[in-house]
C-alpha cells in the first residue's frame, strides 16, 4: 500500500498464534512509520518505528491485528510503501 499523508494505515491482518510475518517498508519518504498491534483492530498499540526503509520478520507470540502506517504529525514528504504478510 502506498502512503502519502499521515493518519493513514495498511487494511490490518490478523496474525495466528506461532505465525511467522514479514514488514516491509520501502520508498522514498520522510516520515516516521509505525507498526501497531491490536487484540481487537479498535485500539492499536505502537510495536515499532522507522525512518527509512526496512524488512523485518516477527513471530507472533498470540493471536494479534498488525498494520503499517504513518501516525498524525509525522509525515513530511513522499512515499510510504508498505507491507505486512
């Protein structure tokens, strides 16, 4: 998914308990990326941040909602390409 404003997230993906996921964020931007989990897709908590261009692989410990996005305030400029599967 493209990003190019602030407030704006991936769809979420429920991630299963012993699950292995994979984040990526590419492109050229400036902004602050964030990668939140949930229990319930309604109240989402911050799991990490980047600043430039990442791939990570995680495993989830439980069953949780994870999405990708760009919070209030901390876009600047260009594009957020951003993934989670």
């Amino acid at each position: 998914m493209n990003i190019t404003a602030q407030n704006t997230f991936t769809p979420a993906v429920l991630i299963q308990s012993g699950d292995i996921f994979d984040v990526s964020i590419s492109g050229t931007f400036v902004a602050t990326v964030t990668v939140q989990r949930s229990k319930d897709a309604v109240t989402w908590l911050d799991v990490d941040t980047f600043t430039a261009a990442a791939e990570k692989t995680g495993v989830s410990g439980s069953a949780w909602y994870f999405r990708i996005g760009v919070k209030t305030g901390a876009f600047t400029s260009g594009t957020v390409v951003a993934e989670i599967y």
